[in-house]
C-alpha cells in the first residue's frame, strides 16, 4: 500500500521532529544550563519514530486509518508547541505563548491516546461491507 500525500507531509514532520531533537541535542550541550532545550530535545527525538511507526502501519492496513492520522497530527501540533515553548525560552528568553507548553503536552497525551484507539479498533478488511 502507498502513502497519500497528507500521510507522507505527517511522516515528513515526523523526519523533521527527529532532525530538530538532534540539533537541540547538540546545541543543549553547548548552554549552560539548558535543561529545558534538553528536554525539548528528548521529546522530539522520542516521538519522531513513533510518528513514522503509526503513518506506516496505517499504510499498511495495521490501523485504522483516520485515527491514526489524527494521532500522528495530535503528536507532531503536540510537539510544535511542547517543545517550540520550551527552545524559545532557553534560545530567545520568551515563551511561545502563554500557556503554550502545557497545551503541547495535552495534545501530546490525546495523540498517544487516539493512536491507542487506532490499534484497539481493528481496520476494516479489504472487500467487506462496512
């Protein structure tokens, strides 16, 4: 089975969040202290697989399709503000917004359990009526 094109910008950003955990990685290590771009960085390292595991197994018929889509958008719009929140402040001495990390971190934990509802709800068979 191929990916669509909204499945392939998801897994994309899910490349892209393993690429920042890296460089927020690296740049952490050169702060004093940067515990929270630390942080960010686990984070993003963390999900990006997750994120590339749940647009392929849903590629592959493994999951539910629209769930998993909806979880692998919740992860990577959880990750923007999570770990966006936490760099500015470390990087720029300002946060994103108010209330930006904590809202990041719900969409977080909706993200894991939406994808939890995408493994739990067997996808339908190829050829069987709905």
């Amino acid at each position: 089975m191929r990916l669509n094109t909204s499945d392939r910008i998801v897994a994309a950003l899910g490349c892209l969040a393993g690429l920042l955990g890296v460089a927020a990685s690296a740049a952490a290590a050169h702060i004093a202290g940067a515990d929270s771009l630390k942080t960010a960085a686990q984070f993003l390292l963390f999900h990006a697989p997750a994120i590339l595991a749940i647009t392929g197994l849903a590629a592959t018929g493994c999951l539910r399709p629209l769930p998993a889509r909806i979880a692998g958008l919740l992860l990577v719009a959880g990750l923007c503000l999570f770990c966006g929140d936490l760099a500015l402040r470390v990087l720029a001495g300002t946060p994103l917004f108010p209330m930006a990390a904590p809202t990041g971190g719900f969409a977080l934990m909706a993200g894991w359990l939406t994808a939890a509802i995408a493994v739990l709800v067997p996808a339908r068979s190829r050829g069987t009526a709905p």
